[in-house]
C-alpha cells in the first residue's frame, strides 16, 4: 500500500524503494499486480519461501530437546543431525531452535569443596 501511495505522489522507484525498503523490481512487481488485478491481487500476492528440510521433523526435535535440553549449540546440532541426517551449522540450529521457542539450558559450576547437602539443595531448585 505504502508503494501505491507513494507513486501517486509522483515519486519514482528509486525513491520508493529507499522510502519503503525494498528494490525497483519489488516496486514494479507491486505496481503490475495493482494493474492486472487492483487492490485485490495485492492483497493476495504470495511470497516464496523455502520451507527448512528440518520442518517435516519439527515434533522429534521439540519432544527430544524438551526431555533432555542441550547446553550448548553444537550439543544441538549433532543431536538434530542424528535425529534427521540433516547437517546444519551452530549458527543455523540456533536460529532454528529460536523460531521454535526453544533456547539452551545455561548451566553453571558446583564448588568442587561445597557442602554435598548444599549442592543437593541447589540442584533440587535449579
């Protein structure tokens, strides 16, 4: 709409595209849709995008991370390649585990010369 508005205020795809950030060929794909079938075809203009190899094994992964969660990211992407022989980067796992709510489990150290009931305690409430 933003790209509509703003042709007809005269402005060229140069410039829109830098007001509403996208590219002039975004620009000209929005402005012939509105041509060819006005606000309507708009509205119902559909984006690709590529669904992750991981999607069809999305339920293994959440049930498998949430009975035994993963300290670290690499802990996570062997886990996720031996569960789906899918191989993906820390990086790539950590974005995937992020757009599914999950997040690693930050730990932290024991004294080694702490009380054995203290720790026990601590471990009970962590």
């Amino acid at each position: 709409m933003e790209v509509l508005y703003n042709k007809s205020q005269g402005k060229s795809h140069q410039e829109i595209g830098a007001i509403v950030g996208i590219t002039q060929t975004t620009v000209r794909s929005y402005l012939n849709l509105y041509q060819d079938g006005g606000i309507e075809a708009l509205r119902a203009f559909n984006f690709y995008r590529r669904q992750s190899e991981l999607e069809p094994h999305k339920a293994a992964i959440v049930k498998s991370f949430e009975e035994k969660p993963v300290t670290t990211m690499k802990e996570a992407a062997h886990r996720i390649e031996k569960l789906t022989s899918v191989k993906r980067s820390s990086d790539q796992v950590r974005r995937y585990l992020s757009s599914l709510g999950l997040q690693r489990l930050k730990t932290g150290q024991l004294p080694a010369k702490a009380d054995p009931e203290a720790q026990e305690d601590f471990l009970k409430k962590s």
